[in-house]
C-alpha cells in the first residue's frame, strides 16, 4: 500500500471508527506497526513514549503496547456516551481474547501488538485489568474511601508498569511490587493535579470524599478553579505508597516531594 493511502487511516480512535478509509479485513504487520508509530507521536494528548534512554531494539514494542493503551482510553472518554463506551470497550475485550486464544486479529493496533506479545511473553491480565478500570470509568464516578481508590488504582495504574517490566525483562515479584507503588503513586498525583477538570468535564471525583471535606473552599459540592488542597499532615496510607515508590528512580521521589508540597499549601 503507497505512503499516502496508508495515510488515510492513519487517525485518532474516533476518527477512525467513523471513517471510511478505515481498513477491512486485516492489514499487513509493517502497516499495523506503522500506524501504532504514528498515534504513539501524534496523538493530541501523547507523551514521550520512548525517548533516548530507551533501546532502540524495543521502541516498536512500546509503540505497540501503548497504542493499546491509547485505544482503550479513547473508547472509554472519548466516543461521548456511556452505553456506547461500554459497547466499545466490550468489543475491544474480545479483540484481546481473540488475539491470546486464536490468534485471529484484523484490527491494526492487534496485528502490531501481537507480535511483542510473543516476543515478550505477555500476560493478557495486564491489558485486560486496563480495560476494566476504564469500564469501570463508565460507572463509577466516586471513591467512598482510600480502599476503593487504591483497588481503583491496581486496574488502572499498576498494569502498565508491569507490562514496561515485562518487555524490558523482569518478571519478579519484587520489581512488579516497586512497580506497583510507584505508578500507584503517579496516579494520585494525576488526580489530584486534574480533580478540577475531572469534576467539571465529565463529572468524575478521584479522591476519597473525606478527603474533600479538607478542602478549604469545598461548598456544596463544587470547587473553585485554580485551587489546591491542604492537608495538615500527609496521610500514612498515602505517604507510605510514595514511600514506597521511592525507592524506584527520580519520577517517583518528584511526585511524592510535589504532592508533600500541596500538603503544605495554602489555598
């Protein structure tokens, strides 16, 4: 297939469902592997999913793995109703079960994925945790307390730092428990610095409502833009997680310092 035509489906998970250039049937592993590369760098909310440090022989690998990742985000926040969500990510499930027991897989983000699957052994709980919390986005839309959250947190969260140990080699329980704490961690911090758009945009309240309760300007349920919580003293629950994500390198230790810092601010 010309560059130009492979352009044409080259689109952002809602575009590509409405589109007509949408590919039929399967495509070939270099097209598939070539549009995970493209949404891994053109996607309007993208990060650097590799960068330098990383070896060169593994980027296709986490474009694949990502493109995942960004495609089940997508059905869950960005298709703009809850039953078609559902709808959508249920169809993505079986996309990922049919991949793992037969191997039957014609959609481009599968065919790529499939292939550092085997390469790297790849359990499918991790992606299939990924799929439930984001189900689970559709449905619940607050945290009672700091357990419900931190088991929120063990689908959406913890997989994808697993998943970064497996294609880089490690499988033991030690590192997937580091694992665990330091992407714990990096969530809490995500929620708390977008609670604002979260509450207002679509509604959603990560933090535990006692939590809530301690924000100055708390009225009535809603928030005043801009603002930061105080707590007067970290919670050990939530000191401990980034404790013990400490261990792990520089990102964790800045996201426990940066959330220590809202516990001192001042609204």
């Amino acid at each position: 297939m010309p560059p130009v035509e492979a352009a044409r489906w080259f689109l952002a998970p809602r575009e590509f469902l409405e589109s007509p250039d949408a590919p039929v049937g399967r495509c070939s592993v270099p097209q598939a592997e070539a549009y995970t590369r493209w949404l891994a760098t053109h996607h309007y909310e993208n990060f650097h999913v590799v960068s330098f440090l990383l070896p060169k022989h593994l980027h296709q690998d986490f474009y694949n793995v990502y493109s995942f990742c960004r495609w089940a985000d997508d059905l869950g926040d960005e298709m703009g109703e809850t039953e078609r969500s559902l709808q959508l990510l249920s169809w993505w499930r079986g996309e990922l079960e049919a991949m793992y027991c037969n191997g039957r897989v014609e959609h481009p983000v599968y065919v790529a994925l499939q292939g550092t699957a085997v390469r790297h052994n790849l359990p499918i709980t991790p992606f299939a945790d990924l799929i439930t919390a984001f189900e689970q986005d559709q449905t619940v839309t607050r945290y009672a307390n700091w357990e419900e959250l931190f088991h929120y947190c063990k689908y959406s969260a913890n997989p994808v730092g697993r998943l970064v140990l497996y294609l880089c080699g490690y499988s033991d329980e030690q590192r997937q428990l580091l694992s665990d704490a330091t992407c714990t961690a990096l969530q809490l911090a995500n929620f708390w610095q977008d609670v604002i758009v979260d509450l207002e945009c679509i509604c959603r309240w990560t933090c535990w409502r006692g939590t809530a309760t301690r924000w100055n300007n708390w009225r009535g349920g809603s928030l005043r833009r801009g603002s930061v919580p105080r707590w007067k003293k970290p919670s050990r629950r939530r000191g401990d997680c980034f404790i013990r994500a400490g261990r792990w390198p520089a990102r964790s230790i800045a996201a426990y310092r940066w959330t220590s810092s809202c516990s001192r601010a001042e609204v």
